[in-house]
C-alpha cells in the first residue's frame, strides 16, 4: 500500500510522446502542420470514421458540429442534464436553447424522456456516452431518424469505447471526442471530431480554421499558393503539431489504457459490490465500457454520513475522488436563464444524490487499487456495521 496521495486521475506519458514533442519543437513547424494530419488519418483508421478533424477541445468540437449543422436562434438541441457544462454552453453560444431532459439509471439520455422532447425546433441531439458507456445507440438513432434530426455524440469519454462491436466515432451524424488531460487519451487540450458526411466534414473542417479554404500549412509547402478564401466566419479551434505529437502515441496506447481501465473496473465491481447501501456501475449488453469514470451511487442517508463526510475522510486516507455530474439543472445560470429547477428530472436528481467517482485510470497500480478498495469497503462497514449487506437500488 502507498502513503502518497493517489489523484483523482492523471495521465500516463511515456517517452515515445516526449521524443515526439521534442521532435515537433526542432522542426520548426508548431502550429497545424504534418503530425495533425497524421494524427486524423490515425484516428480516421481507429473509428473506422471517412473523416476525423482535429481541434483544440471536444468543447470545440461540439460547437463547430453544431454551428456546421446550422444551430441558432430559433433551435432547440436536446442535451442530458447529466452531463459537463461544455455540452449545453455550446447550444447557448450558437443562439439556440438546450433542452434539457433525463437520463435513466446508468446516467445514460433516456429514450424515453428523449421523445418526449422532441419538437418541430429540434435541430440536433446530443446524446453523452457517460462514463465511457455508449448510449442506446440503436433507438436514439432511429427515433432521430424518424424525425430527420441530426445526433452529435458527445463521447469525450468514450475515445476506445465500443456499441454492438463497433467503435464510437462511426454511429451519429457527427461524434465529438475530448482529448483533456484526465481523459482516456490525452494531448494536454484538445479534442476531435469524426463524422461520414463529406459535406459536413468539409463545413466543420472549413469552420474549424476561421472560414479560411486553405490553412497554413498547405499554404507554405512548397508547392501552395499564399491565396485563400474565407467563405464563413469560422472560429479558431485548430490543433496543434505539438498536441497532435502527443495524439499520435496515446492513440496507439489506446486498447492497452482502455484495458487497464476494464481490469481496474472489474476488481473494484467485484469488491464492492454487495456492500450496504451501495450500487456499482454495470456494463450494458452491447456495450464495451471505456470506464473513463467508475461512479458509484451510495445512499449516504441510509449509511448516516454525507457525501461531503465520505470524500473529506477518503481526502485523509489520501485518496483524490470527485462527482459526475452536478446535473445541469442545479446550475444557476440554467435555472435562471431557463427556468430549469433541482427536483425536475427524477431519475437524474436521485442519481446526483449518491455519485461519487472514485480514480480508475491507467498509471494506478494494483497496490493503490486495492487502498480504493480497502478504504471504502472499510467506511461503509464502519458506517452501519450492523446492516445486512445488500443491494438498494
Ligand atoms: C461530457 C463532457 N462533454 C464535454 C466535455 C468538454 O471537453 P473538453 O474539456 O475537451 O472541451 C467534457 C469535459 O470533461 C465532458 O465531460
């Protein structure tokens, strides 16, 4: 057992990623160059998308799929309440209004509450592949084709995460991946997005780059010509050959991250499982689960503390924890700009309640693993020590 503070996560660089760096910093050429466009045909070839676009956040990527699909005033997206601020804030940014709706137990959209919401505004879907867990791909895409609405996957935590044998990336009429520091992958920041549309790739593409028809690096090779058009007014949320360095080996590494991830998720189910008052995420069938997050729900009334209590005793024993999500709805700004309130989504409020993250990333040791396992068996134990072991929910 270690004494050191285990993060909630950290990312896991090896030399071939810092030899690759140093590789892009004596070549003289560090903004969107060669290694991005290595780094999108590699991620092309993973998913099995035609294209893939590399930019500087899946924040990024939500927001140009969104803008490229002609979001704005007037639209409505539909958006899990379950989720990061980053996947509604777009729809804002864009002039349109986030719908919020439900989740079901796994934290997944509801297809259910999902019809329910849609609207002749409806101009996209978002569904988010939570935890590393696709969504029930096969209904959200049909109902959306029913209505003839386009689906931007939000899978910043699904990069290496499968439905029905097929990686995510080559489902939705777009699918945006997140590249942040804790994620599956990482480049520092960034982010991509993949899609099998020709003209949306080329409209996100063009977006992504300021509206410009050639980016620099086409332009300075030998043979481009310094003249461009902007034909849109695009953002700047380009890659850069120094993340895309990294890019190129952490997607290599993918599998074996994901698989750790899996081994890491496998013993603390197996442990845990069972204890009072406690509910372990489970792996749907067709599903093959990156585990980006390994949340469990914990009736922390019926153990007699708080979540605040749990995470400051797991802080001391020094384990990093955090919570996924604090659902959009609880948010100020949500609430005030759209009258949304706590208490309107069911099944997302009861989940909120009880989340809790604990560190599940590749770099963990067994020995640390075990700590996990070890403190908060022990907590839980302590807590009610006289109750039947069994599961609540
Ligand atoms: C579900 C979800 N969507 C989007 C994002 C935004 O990703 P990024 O930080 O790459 O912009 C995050 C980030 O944590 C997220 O968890």
């Amino acid at each position: 057992m270690t004494d050191a503070f285990l993060p909630f996560a950290a990312p896991d660089i090896g030399p071939e990623e810092i030899a690759e760096v140093v590789s892009s910093l004596q070549s003289g050429w560090l903004s969107t160059g060669p290694k991005v466009q290595r780094f999108e045909q590699d991620f092309a070839a993973y998913t099995g998308a035609r294209h893939a676009i590399a930019v500087s956040s899946c924040t990024a990527a939500l927001h140009i799929a969104l803008a490229a699909l002609g979001t704005g005033p007037g639209d409505e997206v539909i958006v899990p309440t379950m989720t990061f601020c980053a996947t509604a804030n777009v729809v804002v940014h864009l002039g349109a209004r986030p719908i919020l709706v439900d989740v079901d137990k796994h934290g997944l959209l509801s297809t259910e509450s999902l019809a329910a919401a849609i609207t002749p505004r409806t101009r996209a879907i978002v569904p988010v592949h939570y935890a590393g867990q696709a969504c029930d791909l096969d209904s959200i895409l049909k109902l959306a084709a029913r209505h003839g609405i386009p689906v931007v996957e939000d899978a910043a935590h699904a990069v290496g995460a499968r439905y029905q044998n097929l990686p995510i990336g080559c489902f939705g009429t777009a699918t945006a991946f997140s590249f942040y520091a804790t994620k599956n992958m990482t480049t520092g920041e960034g982010g991509m997005i993949t899609t099998q549309d020709d003209a949306l790739a080329a409209r996100m593409r063009l977006l992504a780059l300021h509206g410009m028809s050639q980016d620099a690096w086409r332009r300075y090779q030998q043979a481009g010509s310094w003249f461009y058009e902007v034909t849109a007014a695009g953002y700047k949320n380009n890659m850069t050959d120094l993340q895309a360095a990294l890019g190129i080996h952490q997607l290599r590494k993918l599998d074996q991250f994901i698989l750790r991830r899996r081994r890491l998720a496998d013993a603390y189910t197996q442990s845990l499982t069972g204890l009072p008052f406690v509910t372990t995420p489970v792996e749907l069938p067709g599903r093959y689960h990156a585990y980006h997050l390994y949340p469990l729900w914990m009736d922390f009334p019926r153990l007699g503390l708080t979540r605040d209590e749990f995470i400051s005793q797991l802080r001391k024993a020094g384990i990093g924890t955090s919570v996924h999500f604090i659902p959009l709805h609880y948010h100020p700004y949500y609430q005030r700009t759209f009258g949304y309130t706590q208490g309107q989504f069911p099944v997302a409020d009861h989940l909120y309640a009880g989340l809790i993250s604990l560190p599940i990333y590749p770099r963990m040791t067994d020995a640390e693993r075990d700590k996990v396992i070890h403190v908060v068996a022990g907590m839980v134990t302590r807590c009610r020590p006289t109750v039947a072991a069994g599961r609540t929910t």
